[in-house]
C-alpha cells in the first residue's frame, strides 16, 4: 500500500525524489476543528490542487456499502470513492491534496502516497469550536461532545498518518505538510 510505505519512510525521516514517478495524492484528515478547510483552503492558495472532500466529495451513506442513506449523522458522513478513484488517477497535477474527514476513509486510504493527520489541544480545539458559525458542524452541544470524544480517542481518524501540530498559524502547519511531501525546502522556506 502505496500510504502505509509513504507514512513509514516520513516517519523515518528519509526524502525520496519521487518527482519522477509521476503524480502524488495526499491525505489531510483529523477530528472536526483541527483546521482541515483552512488547511484546503491555503493549500489552494499558493497554487496547489486541494480537494475539500467534505464538500466535493461527502455525502451520508452506509461506510461499507456506499448505499445513500437519508440521515445526517456523523457516522455516515463518507466520500463517494468512485470520485476518489477517478481524481487520483487524474495526472494532470503533480500535487493532490484531499482534505476532510470520512468514515470509509479504509476503502480508499491504500490510493494516497502519504497521509497527514492534524491534530490541536483540547483548549484549540474548544476556542475553534467556539467561534464557529452557528449553522456549522460542531456548532450545537452534542456535535462539541462527540468532537471532544474523538479528539480524546483518535478512534475516528487514520492511523498511519504523520501527525502535524496544527496549533500554530495555519501558514506554518501548511509549511510543515509541505516540507514532508518534499514541496518546501526545509531550512528557507521556499517552495
């Protein structure tokens, strides 16, 4: 699996030019609040393909099967994995960044090159949270309280990701996704 062996060789430190082999798909995820749209949105910014899957992607539906289901609840928010082929094998960009969360995450997770996880304290995550339009997921109190339950038991995010501390300006945490993919030279700066 193409992510498990990315994941590992980030982890152990070790830069492959994989300029070479043609195009690279990322996966950004972490719990609700951890910064994944701004993460999307700066990625977009500075001129790289970055997909928000909970919004381009997303829809509610059965984990295993994929079968639309008429609801609106967490455990059903999943990422049609057709589209997620599709633009994976799209070879037009050198770069793809997906970002979001997904609860079928495990049926298309094996198609990234590598996966990065965002991750906040406890008191980021409230203050995120608490400054959220009203009309937002994780705005109401039951929404906070499963949020604070997965934030406690990563239960709900990949577990082979590089773990990024998306506590400092987003600049940075986008700085540091960039560094491991090899986008960013890691002593100046530049891309």
């Amino acid at each position: 699996m193409r992510a498990h062996f990315a994941a590992d060789v980030v982890r152990r430190g070790i830069r492959l030019n994989t300029a070479t082999v043609g195009i690279r798909n990322y996966l950004v995820e972490g719990v609700s609040g951890t910064g994944k749209t701004s993460v999307c949105r700066e990625l977009k910014r500075r001129g790289y393909q970055a997909i928000n899957g909970d919004r381009d992607l997303a829809y509610q539906g059965d984990p295993e099967t994929g079968a639309a289901i008429d609801s609106a609840v967490h455990e059903h928010h999943i990422w049609d994995v057709s589209r997620v082929r599709a633009l994976v094998a799209d070879d037009r960009e050198p770069v793809t960044f997906f970002c979001g969360g997904s609860r079928n995450f495990l049926k298309f997770i094996d198609l990234f090159d590598g996966v990065f996880v965002l991750d906040v304290d406890l008191e980021t995550l409230h203050w995120r949270l608490d400054h959220r339009p009203p009309d937002e997921w994780g705005s109401r109190p039951s929404e906070r309280d499963l949020i604070v339950r997965l934030h406690r038991t990563k239960e709900d995010i990949p577990r082979n990701g590089v773990v990024i501390d998306a506590t400092p300006p987003l600049a940075k945490v986008v700085d540091e996704i960039l560094r491991h993919v090899g986008q960013l030279d890691a002593d100046s700066g530049d891309t």
